[in-house]
C-alpha cells in the first residue's frame, strides 16, 4: 500500500504520554467544529422571522445558508495555500473571530445585503476552520489515535445538527430570531478563551502549499474518496433539506420534529462507535455506512405510508450519515496527507450546497416521492466505489497501524 508521509511538524509525545488523550483541547475544537455548523444552519429554523425582519421572501432568506457553504467551498483551497506556513494557532483563533463577528452582525443587521456579506465571511472562516481542525487532531494525538482524536473534533457536526439548531429554533420561540444569533455570538467569544487556554500553537507546514495540494490530489486513493465524499453529502442533502416535504407527502408532517430527533440521536450513537473503532475498522465502517443508510432510504422509498418504519429508517440514516465526516477525514488524509484537507472541504461544502438544488430539481419535476429513489441512485456507486478501493482509500488496514 502507497500512501504519502503525512506531515508532522510536531514534537513528538514524550516518553510516557502516548497513552494520554488530549481530551480538552480536543473539545474545544469539537466545540469549534459546532459552532461553524450551527452558525451555517441556523437560519434553516427561523427563515420566516428572519425573511420578515429583513423584509424579503423566504427562499430569498434560503440563500443564507447557501451562501455561506459556497464559501466555505470556494474559498478552502486558497487559503489553505494562503496560510500554509503561518502559526496554527493565531489562525484559528482568527477564523473564530469571524465567525462570532458574522453572528452579531447577522443579529444587528437590518438590511439584508449586510447580512448576506457576514454570512459569506463567516463561510470562509469556517471552510479554513474545517481545514485546520483534522490536522490540529491528528498532531494532539499519538499515532495510534489519531482517528478517535477527529472523531471527537468532529463530533461537534452532528451534535450542532441534531441538538444545536433545535434548541436554537426553539429558543427563538421564547426570545426571538435575533437574540438566539447573540447567544451564538457570546459561545463564540467563550469558545475563543478556551481556544487560548487550552490548544497548543503549531508551526505550519513547509515547502509550497499549491505543491501539497496537488500531490494530494493526484495520490492514490483520493480521488475515490473525494468521490464518495460528493456522491454521501449530495445523497444526504437532498433528503434532509427536504425530509418536512417528503413526511408531508405522506400525511406524517406531525412527525417531523420526532423523525429528525431519532435521526439525531442515531447520528450521536454512530459517532461514539465510529470513534472507538476507526482506527482499526476504517473500511468496515464506511461500508457499515453506506449499507445503513441504503437499507433506510428504501424504507423510505418503498414504506413511507408506515409511521413505524419511517422512524426505523430515520434511525438507519443516522446510523449512516452520523459517522461518516470521521470516516471521510480519516480516510482522505491517510491517502493524500493533511494538504488533502482542503479538497475535502471544497467537496462537502460544494455538494452541500448541491443538494438543496438538485432536490428542488427533483421537486419541480418528479415530486417529493422521488427523494429516497434518487438517493438509491447515488449510493449504488459509493458502495462500489468503496468495496473496490480496498488498496489506497479504504484499506483494511490503515497506514502505520499494527496488525
């Protein structure tokens, strides 16, 4: 198996510490990794107050959410190559920053120009803040674990998903659209002082960044998870960003609230089980995945009219979905090194924002009942894809790890 060193600028551990697990630092960019979610899909709860306030339409207030994925994917690959060598920790703390200005000014804006330019800056913060917090991990951790240590840090994803924009959206019942956005902003300012207390600095990365990321690119392996990275997100989005209109399809629109809370927590119990298992089970895992989320959608597609088994497939797709961002991190640097970051970035952002388009596609033209089918359609490849690529992207055995 051909794999490129990963970069390591790190000291190593010393004598006795490898068997410590950074386990504050390690929150604190899980705690990063959520803030940047839940500051992206926010507006997904509140569009009518906020379309009110702002005094435009609602699919017009959409674009908040779009815009910011689109820069977040746009955006990853320059600065990546921007900042390559800078210290690690002034730049965090930096896109940190921006992200809590984006949501004050998101609360205090009354024109919806402003809040579409802090909502663009906020997605470039945090397409550099994805880019960071897997390398970040993997140089807190010893070697040997390194894949639960980007479990932790991206822990931060699911729990901004399945309890971070409920709880948002309900707080903005209680208050309202623009104070849930100042409570964002204050987790922001406390997550810059624990930044500062607890994570260490790092130098960057030498030689030529443009060089890195286009060895990365052109490493063995990473075109197939990039692959399967676009075809998981694009199948995910497409159903999620429209799973209230699907339920409502079928008479379930009282059951959204319970759908996306078993989804959830299923997605919480799949990051728990991926992290304690992804450094050995790297390629089980993924294919463990795609099969759950499979098995759910056909469900889906074939008992929709059945309240029981539509609640067993939520449960299936979060099974699914909820681990993969570990799984795709962990995979994607083994293959290309932490370089390869960036066009993971560039690849979820981009099919991320993809989805909620193609399944207004699908929507217009084939109805909200040809969601779960088109999602088939897209993981039938990603199975493939996965199975076949046993050599460089999903080996049985990760690189540098022991029999």
């Amino acid at each position: 198996m051909s794999t490129p060193p990963v970069e390591n600028v790190a000291s190593p551990p010393a004598k006795g510490e490898e068997s410590k697990f950074p386990w504050v630092a390690l929150l604190a960019l899980a705690t990063a990794a959520f803030v940047g979610i839940l500051t992206e899909a926010l507006p997904a709860g509140m569009l009518p107050e906020m379309s009110a306030s702002l005094a435009v339409s609602e699919s017009a207030m959409g674009q908040a959410l779009t815009v910011y994925a689109i820069a977040s994917a746009v955006t990853a690959i320059p600065l990546f190559a921007l900042t390559a060598t800078w210290r690690r920790k002034p730049l965090l703390l930096g896109a940190i920053a921006v992200i809590a200005l984006s949501n004050l000014v998101t609360a205090i804006s009354p024109d919806y120009l402003l809040t579409m330019v802090f909502r663009f800056l906020g997605g470039v913060a945090a397409g550099l803040i994805w880019a960071l917090l897997v390398e970040y991990a993997r140089r807190l951790a010893p070697p040997h674990l390194q894949g639960r240590a980007i479990a932790v840090t991206m822990g931060g994803v699911p729990l901004a998903l399945s309890l971070g924009i409920p709880v948002g959206t309900f707080l903005s019942g209680i208050f309202d659209w623009r104070t849930t956005f100042l409570l964002v902003t204050l987790l922001g300012v406390v997550l810059l002082a624990w930044v500062l207390a607890s994570v260490p600095d790092h130098r960057g990365r030498r030689g030529t960044a443009q060089a890195s990321v286009m060895r990365a690119f052109t490493s063995p392996g990473v075109i197939a998870v990039l692959f399967v990275v676009a075809a998981y997100v694009l199948a995910h989005n497409i159903l999620y960003t429209y799973i209230a209109t699907f339920l409502i399809e079928y008479d379930m629109g009282g059951s959204i609230s319970l759908v996306l809370l078993i989804f959830g927590i299923a997605s919480m119990v799949s990051i728990l089980v991926v992290g304690a298992q992804v450094d050995r089970r790297l390629r089980m895992l993924t294919i463990a995945s795609t099969v759950l989320f499979a098995v759910g959608t056909t469900l889906l597609a074939v008992f929709a009219e059945s309240g029981p088994l539509v609640l067993l497939a939520a449960a299936l797709w979060g099974l699914g979905w909820g681990g993969i961002t570990t799984l795709m991190q962990t995979a994607v640097t083994d293959a290309g090194g932490d370089a390869a970051q960036a066009l993971l970035v560039t690849t979820w952002n981009g099919f991320m924002a993809a989805g909620g388009a193609v399944g207004g596609i699908l929507l217009e033209v084939f109805g909200p009942r040809s969601f779960p089918w088109s999602v088939l359609l897209l993981l039938v490849p990603v199975l493939i894809v996965v199975v076949v690529g046993r050599r460089h992207a999903f080996p049985a055995q990760r690189p540098g790890m022991a029999p």
